[in-house]
C-alpha cells in the first residue's frame, strides 16, 4: 500500500503503530512493531496475529481487538513473548473504525512500552514490603508505642500489651495517667522538655493488670513541625523491671552507693546505643532514597525550607549534562537557590513558577502543576512539572516533572489519522450509497423474469378475448348481410326461417351474453397490468429525491407483494395478520427494498409447501413487520454474520451477499433494529422495528 504522510509519520516513532482490516488482518505496522514481531514490514501484511506470535500472546491480542470491535477505543496492559522470546508489557491504545452502517471496518492500534515502569514498580513494591517487614518485627519484638499530645495511647506493640497485662483495645484510647503508664511527676513536664529538645528519657514505675509492678526506662521522640495541632510522639521502651527487682534486694546502703554510678553507666550505655540506632536508621533510609530517586524515571528535586536545591536524581542530572542550555531550568544545579534561580531567567513563566513555589515554602498553598517547554540541544522539549510539600524538620517542595514531548507530538498525529478517516468515511459513505442502488437493480432484475410473465398471462386471455370477440363481430356481420339477402328475395316464411336457421348456427343468444363477459375479462386484464406496471414504478422509485412522509405501511407491503408474487406463488402461502398502525414516518421506497428482500430470502429457504406470514402491530412509540417462514432456518454459526457486506451462503451467481447488509443500514438510517429468530430445519422470524416519529436532528 502507499503509505500516507500520516502514516510514514507513525512509521518513524519509537512508539509501536499498525493498522488491520475488518478481519483483524494486517494492513500497515511500523518499524517498531515488525522488529517485535521479527518480520520485515512488507510480510507482515495480510498476515494474522497468531502467524507472527507464539499463541498466548496471540490470543491475547485477538481477545483485544474484539473487546475494542464492540466497546469502541480501548486502553489495555498486556505482557507479550515474541517468537526470540523477548519480553515486553505495552499500553494499547485501539481505535476501532466503522463504515456508514456502523459495522465494523478496521482498527488502528497505537503501543507504548512499559517494560522499565513495571520493572521499578516491583522494585517499589519490594521496599515497601522490607519496610513492612521492620514494622512487624518492632511491633512483635520491641516495646514502642506512640501517644497523643493529650497523653493518649494511638498505638501499642504486641510485648508492650504483654508487659502489661492489658490488650491494645483497652489500651488504645485510654490515657496513660489513668493506667499509671507515665514518668514521676506526670507526663506534662517530658512533653514541654520535648519542645526545646528532640528526645527525652525517663524511667516509668507501673502496675501491670494483676498488680504486678514492672519498670521501663523509655526514649521519647516528638513525631511531626512544631507547629502541629496534633503532634504526637513515638517511645520505645527497655523493660528493667528484673533489674529493679535485683537491686530491691540488695542493702539498702549498697543501693544509694551504687545507683547514681548505675544510673550513669545506663544513661552512657542508652546514648551510645541510641545513636549508633539513629545513625543505623538514618543511613538506612538515606540508601533506600537514593536508590528509589535512582529507580524513579521522572526528573525530581528536593529543595529546603529556604529555597535551596538539596538533591535531583539520575534523570534530571543526565538531561542536565547532556541536552540543557544555559538560561534554562535544567541548568540549575544542587547549591542553588532554586526559587531565586527561576526569577534570573527571562522567561516571565519562570517568574510565575518561582512566585507559587514561595507560596508553598509560606504554607498558602500545598502544591503547584503547570507544563512548559524550554530549548535543548535536540530541540525544544515540553515537560509537565508538579510541585508539592513535605514536612521534614522544616517545610520543604518536592518536585516531579516528565518530558512528555513524544505525548504531544504522538497526539498531534493522532489528531491528523482521524482528519484523514474522517474523508475516507466520507467516501465510503457515497460508495454504499452507489452499492445500495446496485442491489435494488439486482434484486429487481432477479425478479425480472416473473414481472414478465405476470403481466404476459393477462395480455394473454385479453388477446384471446378479442380474437373470440372478433370472430363473434364477423358472425353477427354475416347474420345482418343473410338478413339483407332474405329481405330481397321477398317470402316471410323462408325469411323467419333463414333467420331462425342463422341464430341457431352462431348461438345468437349465447354470443349476446358472452360480449359483456369478454369484455369485463379484459377490462379486468388490462386493470392488473397497469397494477403491476405502477407497482413495479413505486418500487423503483430513486431514493435519493424522496423526502421523508409519513405513510401507510400496510399499502408498502401490499405493493412489495404483488412485485414477489411470481418468485414465492409456487412454494409458499402468504399469510398476512395485519394489526392497526398508524402512519409512520419513512421512506417507503427504501423500506420497500427491505420487505422485498426478506420476502425473497423467506421464498428461498421453503422448498415447496411452505408458509410466509407477514405480522404487524403497533406497540407505544414503535411498531414492528415480522416476517417468519417455516424454511430451512439458518445455522447457529452464521447468525452473527448474515448482516455483513458480501456474507451469502447461495451458490455463486445467485447471491451478492448485499440485500440483508442494505436491508440492515436502512433500518438503521430510520433508527430501528432488526431482530432474528431461527433454529435450523424449524424457520426463521425477522422482526423489523421502526418508530412512528423520527427523532428530530441535533443542533
């Protein structure tokens, strides 16, 4: 095929492109599809999906492109195996397309990749999980728990509920002064502590359910800015109560010479561990940042309290080495003053941008999306950038921002191929019209033969009529001249008797009376010809100089009817149940075409003895014409295929495979629907449904 400009436009995109006909067989691909599919472009044509895939893949397509046939343009994610066994998920985007009638004509399938995405979200997936992981084991293994600022338990661990006897729900909720949980001289003085300091550590003497008393030495961390209305705070408790226990039971005197040295040893021995927990942590989720901003595909920054670029990932940095201009986002670098930065360009948007990420550092707004685009060393780029806050120890932005170029420049195309299906449907258009014309010449033709005869035998006993009339006249000439030659002669007696002889020798009596029935026969003849002939005018008429009218129905089918009468007389009887209809709003002579048609399929599927008949009713804003025959019925099979162009089961040169097709669009030009019901070897119904009153068009 020669390719469009639209199409040598798709060939020449990364992305994966190719057009198939109706059958789901290919027409078009572009590179990037025939190199998955490890076939030259060329051979990929007229081929199916299952010729150039294993067939997992294949079926998964097909299953697709079926679901976008009947739905209309679909999104889809599926992982496809070419035959060298490479691997790739794709994003499809199908775009079905439908000729003048509706039906189905082809499909228009656009791929993207989205192997690497699906990559870093199991990687993501898999962080999360190891997080969980270490969630589980403080909540199994560690006493934590976290409080509100009114002194509320919001969370406690599995050995926290242990420890003390009581279960998360009741201990959920209830503040821990009521229960005993907290520091000599309450837990106001560690929370205000907590507002100049970021830990406290205090020992907690409590009861546990039974009475039992038990000791935790507890680290208290605030969660949360400052500012926060509903700050909370995490604590992860050492339970001493065995030591407590131990040193209860020593002297008295050995007690108060040792505690302040035993106090000192575990304040030391608690800041070595915590640190070197916090530093463990800290390095722990700096790696794991490191390596999601590595992972991530997206450009992204982090920028301070003040402003400042603190980091960007490997994305932002490449692009920055590689493809930035001075003067241009992308050459602001980790140090800057990113907000102060953006109002040094010249662009005035940067201006703006650097505007709205202040309101964001000032907390008048959380975030910020806009899309621009800036020059690079391959050209101008348009990138979509988001800007959001986080709260660390102070408020910060992040930002994300996605080169979405080829997304733009993909949509452009996209908007282009419909322009150009837009035409072609245009074109198609005027040719089922051309297709429809055709299809009554033919179907007009077919009955052609029996018109003929039908209008044959009454010219036929018309002409035999007057041969017999003609020779009566003669008689009757031959009579009036006998009267003439016996009025000569003279003599009455051999007068009457010439003239009784003569009457009896022609019948006088009997031709008198039979003129009138000759002549009735061939006034009756002449009145079924014109019938025919005016019937076969109405028929026929052109129905692109026919306006819409409202119309008896009734009239349409009787005249289509006498059109049929030769081809179906000699093997079914037509048996019409007429109910009452209103006028309905049509064209007739197209509605005409589709009775005809189904009259003559009902009279080929009844070999001998059949039965038509020919039902009406009127049922709210709609009435239906059923036509059901007692024929051979049609084969489950091909149900779903009798309406399309070129579909017939006829032996060649008896079928076009177009009549039930027209029949279809016509219906569906007068906004009804053709129902079928039929079982082999039983028959077939063909209800038609049409409304009384066509909906008025849009404007």
């Amino acid at each position: 095929m020669n390719a469009s400009w639209a199409e040598q436009a798709l060939a020449t995109l990364p992305l994966a492109a190719w057009f198939k006909e109706a059958s789901l067989h290919y027409v078009w691909v572009n590179a990037a599809w025939a190199d998955f599919l490890d076939c030259p472009p060329a051979e990929c044509m007229g081929r199916l999906d299952r010729d150039l895939l294993p067939a997992p893949s294949a079926e998964a397509l097909e299953i697709g492109d079926l679901r976008a046939q009947l739905r209309g343009p679909t999104r889809e994610e599926v992982r496809l195996t070419a035959r060298d066994a490479r691997e790739q998920t794709l994003l499809l985007y199908r775009v079905p397309h439908y000729d003048r009638n509706g039906e189905f004509d082809g499909l228009t399938t656009l791929a993207v990749d989205i192997t690497q995405q699906h990559t870093l979200a199991r990687q993501i997936e898999t962080l999360v999980q190891e997080m969980e992981v270490q969630r589980q084991a403080l909540h199994q293994h560690a006493l934590v728990s976290i409080t509100s600022s009114e002194g509320n338990y919001l969370y406690v661990s599995e050995p926290l509920c242990a420890l003390s006897g009581y279960t998360q729900e009741q201990l959920l909720g209830t503040p821990r002064a009521a229960l005993g949980f907290v520091p000599e001289g309450g837990l106001g003085p560690v929370l205000d502590a907590l507002q100049l300091v970021n830990v406290e550590r205090f020992e907690i003497h409590g009861k546990r359910n039974n009475g039992q008393d038990f000791w935790l030495q507890s680290l208290l961390v605030p969660m949360g800015g400052p500012g926060d209305a509903a700050r909370r705070y995490f604590e992860i408790s050492t339970d001493i109560t065995a030591i407590k226990q131990r040193e209860e039971t020593l002297e008295a005197e050995v007690r108060r010479r040792t505690e302040e040295l035993r106090r000192v040893n575990e304040v030391l021995e608690m800041d070595v561990d915590v640190r070197e927990q916090v530093e463990a942590d800290l390095r722990h989720q700096h790696a794991l940042v490191q390596s999601m901003l590595a992972s991530i595909t997206a450009e992204i920054l982090l920028l301070s309290g003040k402003g400042l670029l603190l980091q960007t990932n490997l994305p932002w940095d490449q692009f920055a080495e590689t493809e930035a201009e001075d003067g241009t986002l992308h050459a602001a670098i980790p140090g800057d003053n990113f907000i102060e930065y953006c109002r040094s360009l010249a662009n005035p948007i940067y201006h703006l941008l650097a505007d709205r990420l202040a309101e964001i550092l000032a907390g008048s707004l959380s975030s910020y999306e806009f899309q621009y685009q800036e020059p690079a060393r391959s050209g101008l780029r348009a990138f979509s950038f988001t800007a959001s806050a986080w709260n660390g120890e102070e408020r910060g932005i992040i930002i994300i921002q996605q080169d979405i170029t080829d997304a733009q420049q993909n949509a452009v195309a996209l908007e282009k191929r419909n322009a150009e299906l837009v035409a072609l449907n245009a074109q198609l258009q005027s040719v089922q019209h051309q297709l429809l014309q055709s299809e009554k010449l033919a179907s007009i033709g077919q009955l052609a033969a029996g018109i003929a005869h039908e209008i044959n035998n009454p010219i036929g006993y018309v002409s035999s009529n007057l041969g017999s009339l003609g020779n009566y006249v003669n008689d009757l000439l031959t009579l009036v001249d006998r009267y003439a030659e016996a009025l000569a002669r003279g003599g009455q007696h051999e007068q009457q008797a010439e003239l009784a002889k003569a009457r009896t020798q022609i019948d006088f009596d009997f031709m008198r009376e039979d003129i009138d029935s000759l002549l009735g026969e061939c006034k009756e003849g002449i009145t079924r010809v014109k019938r025919i002939v005016q019937d076969l005018k109405d028929f026929s008429r052109v129905d692109a100089t026919q306006d819409w009218a409202a119309v008896d129905l009734h009239a349409g089918l009787d005249s289509t009817l006498n059109i049929v009468h030769n081809e179906i007389k000699y093997k079914a009887e037509v048996v019409k149940d007429y109910g009452e209809l209103p006028l309905v709003e049509c064209m007739i002579s197209q509605l005409n075409q589709v009775f005809l048609n189904l009259l003559v399929n009902a009279g080929h599927a009844i070999e001998a003895n059949g039965r038509i008949g020919i039902r009406t009713r009127h049922v709210g804003d709609e009435v239906c014409v059923s036509f059901s025959d007692n024929g051979c019925g049609i084969p489950q099979a091909n149900l779903n295929r009798i309406f399309d162009p070129f579909f017939t089961t006829k032996p060649i040169g008896q079928g076009t495979g177009l009549g039930l097709s027209l029949s279809y669009g016509i219906v569906q030009k007068h906004h009804g629907r053709i129902e079928v019901h039929s079982r082999p070897n039983e028959g077939t119904t063909f209800d038609i449904w049409l409304p009384v009153r066509q909906p008025a068009p849009l404007t």
